[in-house]
C-alpha cells in the first residue's frame, strides 16, 4: 500500500459545520480530518455524516481527505463504516484504538487506509500491534483523552505523557507508518504552539493534529526541513565518498546519507508517492 508523504498538518473539522468545510478548500493543510465523532452532537450525526460524504466529492485541492468515524462502541459506528466505504475519502480515521481485532475489522469494513487514534493506556500498550495491522496507515496521538485516562492534573504538560509517546513512535516505527502527534489546545498562544511542534518533530513525529487554521503554518514550517538542514544534507551527500567518514568534526556513514536524501525528497516534492512512514 502506498501513499504521499507523511503530513505535516492534519486539520480536525467538525462535520456539521458547513462554513469551516468551505473555508477549509482553500487553506493549505496537509490532511482534512472531518470529525463525526466529539465534535458533533448526537442528534446532528446522520446529518454530518451526510455532509463529510458531499464535502469529500468536492475534496480539498491538493490536501488528502479522510472521515473520522464514531468508535466502535457508537450505535453510529457501523453506519459509519459503510458510508465511509462508499466514500471519496482518502482515510478513515479510528479514535480510541485499543484492540487488533476491532482494528482488523474497521480495516475490513471502510476498505480505505485507516489512521488509528491511540487515547487510552490500553491503546498505547497494544499500539505496536495496531501499526502492525495491514491497512493502517498511521497513529494519531490523541494526547486530550489520553491524558484524562492517566488521571493527570490539569496543570501537567507534556512531560508527564513522554514514555506514551515515545511509545507511539516506536510502534509507528517498528510498523513502517506514520505518527502524528496530538493537537495543541491554547488557540491564542503561538509560541506554545510553536515550542510543542518542534518537541514533536524531536521525539519522531512526522506532524502534528490541529484544531484551527491558524495553527497551520507553525505546524507546517516545524515539521518541514528548515533552509540550514537543507543545505547541511546537501553538503552532507556531496561530501560523502562512501564508508564511515568524517564530516564537519562527526563520523558519517551511508544511514546518514540515506537520511540526507530523505529529507531533501519531503523538502522537494510533497506529492512524490511512497510508501507509508516516509
């Protein structure tokens, strides 16, 4: 199964929300994520998903498209599955992925890439299986939820969740798929945005969820090569000649030239199709 690069930015929208949809066609997010799931109200469910499947026909431009279904325990759930099956949608999406089993038979049932969300400690623990499901396509760190299951106080940050996401890259990792990291909450506070993104980018993350269009461009330019790694991975593979090396005072070997090429390719061309994890 193959795919474009990794996102850097992956655009949660509420379903029912019939202006965000429209204003999302024009922004340049990675990945439209429409949300059937927290954000709308049970009594708006079989109306929004009827719009995620008019909203997809039209699509986003050159952003991928992808539904977020109720989970499984949703009486909306199947329902879901089946629309989605039908659907223009490049991805499904799974929140609160725990168990194989449940994963292999959505993987069946919307017969599209999955992305699975892992938000539980159950999920985190079983994540290296779920990557390991053929079909899926990513994990999603659904950081709110999860940090509620932990029982962590409101005041705790990142740090207090480190071993669950290092886990869900290494799951990511090990199953040769994407890991996008979770949303960021403070809409007003760009620095914060900012500062997360690149821990984010730190720990593994290829991108990072949002919640609003102007967290967009902050995501897109921390989870993209700056203009000095640029330059650095193409010094880098001039320089090389094969072998363990020296370069710039550091030993260097074909993994770090491999890694140099990776790099210039997500920096060059957005479109390329390659395979999951990229």
């Amino acid at each position: 199964m193959t795919a474009r690069l990794a996102p850097r930015t992956a655009l949660f929208l509420p379903a029912s929300n019939p202006r965000a949809i429209e204003k999302a066609r024009g922004l340049p997010a990675d990945l439209v994520i429409l949300d059937l799931e927290d954000a709308v109200k049970d009594e708006d469910k079989a109306e929004a998903r009827f719009a995620a499947l008019e909203a997809v026909v039209i699509g986003f431009g050159a952003s991928l498209s992808a539904i977020r279904l109720n989970g499984t325990e949703s009486h909306e759930h199947w329902e879901d599955c089946a629309a989605v099956a039908a659907s223009s949608a490049d991805f499904a999406v799974l929140p609160k992925a725990e168990r194989t089993a449940d994963v292999v038979k959505v993987v069946e049932d919307v017969r599209k890439p999955l992305l699975a969300m892992i938000e539980t400690p159950l999920g985190v623990l079983a994540a290296a299986a779920i990557a390991a499901v053929p079909g899926v396509a990513g994990l999603i760190a659904g950081t709110n939820d999860l940090a509620a299951a932990l029982r962590l106080p409101p005041s705790s940050g990142r740090a207090q969740m480190s071993v669950a996401l290092q886990t869900i890259v290494l799951a990511a990792r090990a199953g040769g798929v994407w890991a996008l990291d979770g949303v960021f909450n403070r809409l007003d506070d760009a620095e914060g945005l900012a500062a997360e993104c690149r821990e984010g980018r730190a720990l593994g993350f290829d991108g990072k969820s949002l919640i609003h269009p102007g967290q967009l461009a902050i995501a897109a330019r921390a989870f993209g090569p700056s203009e000095a790694e640029i330059a650095d991975a193409r010094a880098l593979i001039a320089a090389a000649t094969g072998g363990a090396e020296r370069y710039e005072g550091r030993m260097i070997e074909a993994m770090h030239v491999d890694q140099a090429r990776a790099l210039l390719k997500r920096a060059a061309d957005r479109t390329t199709t390659e395979h999951f994890g990229a």
